[in-house]
C-alpha cells in the first residue's frame, strides 16, 4: 500500500544552511520518484541497491601508540548510561538532558511533542533510550519526539 510521501528534515546543530549539491544521491533534475542509482540500500552490510561513492571502503584503523596516549583531563566529556526510569526521571536533568515537550519549530506544524514516548528498556543486560515517533500524515496526527543537551 502506498501511505504517500514520507518528509524528513536534517540539521545541523548549529542549524547552518546544508548545502544540497554536495549531496552524492542529490539529482537537481530529478522532480519525479523512480529509481536512482546514486540511492544505495544494504542488507545485513551487504550492497543490495545502488552505487556506493568512490573512496567510502572500509580502511584499517591506524596503529595505536606505544605506550597508549591518554585523552586530556580538561575536554568536554559525553557519557550517559540511560539508566532512567521514565522520561520524568529528575535524574535526567541532572545529567545535562531536557526531554523536549514544548511546541515550535522544527518539526511538522500542528504536531505534538510527545515527552511520554521517550522512554527506558533493559536490553541483555544494557538501558537503551527509545525515541518513538510516528504520523498518519496531518500535523495533528504527528507526534515528535527529542532529547536536548
């Protein structure tokens, strides 16, 4: 069944212009959906569809130094376990995260921020952070979620 278009948007943090043509599957003279080559697909790490752009195989990690080098003690650090509750767990906030629950851009117009759909599993053994998010195709019926730092 075809549900119709599926609209997403891309930014940067720092919400800089992103710059199309530099884009490998970007076809300016592409206005209708067919297939296009330059669109690659992968199965299980296999190649399945499309041709992959020059110069993206994989390469061998460089030789570690002798002995290690340690990282400097004064850079910023980003370590989070989520081991939360739920998304109202105050220890969210006091680990630098805002779970984001107020209306604007960007996002769809009209949709909904959704707090409640982040939430907390326990996977072998591991806490994974969920982010759920889904649409039937009108702002009202879309709900966003996000985590902020």
């Amino acid at each position: 069944a075809d549900t119709g278009d599926m609209q997403l948007r891309f930014h940067q943090a720092s919400w800089a212009r992103l710059i199309q043509s530099d884009d490998y599957s970007f076809g300016p003279d592409r206005t209708a959906y067919g297939d296009w080559s330059k669109v690659t697909a992968q199965v299980n790490g296999s190649l399945v569809w499309g041709q992959v752009p020059a110069g993206n195989g994989p390469t061998d990690p460089p030789d570690p130094t002798d002995p290690p080098t340690d990282p400097p003690g004064d850079g910023a650090r980003l370590f989070d376990d989520f081991n939360y509750s739920s998304h109202t767990d105050p220890k969210i906030n006091a680990n630098g995260w805002s779970v984001r629950s107020n209306s604007g851009g960007p996002g769809v117009p009209g949709a909904t921020w959704a707090a409640e759909n982040v939430t907390f599993a326990s996977q072998s053994g591991n806490s994974v952070m969920n982010l759920e998010t889904s649409t039937a195709g009108t702002g009202a019926s879309t709900k966003h979620t996000e985590i902020l730092t």
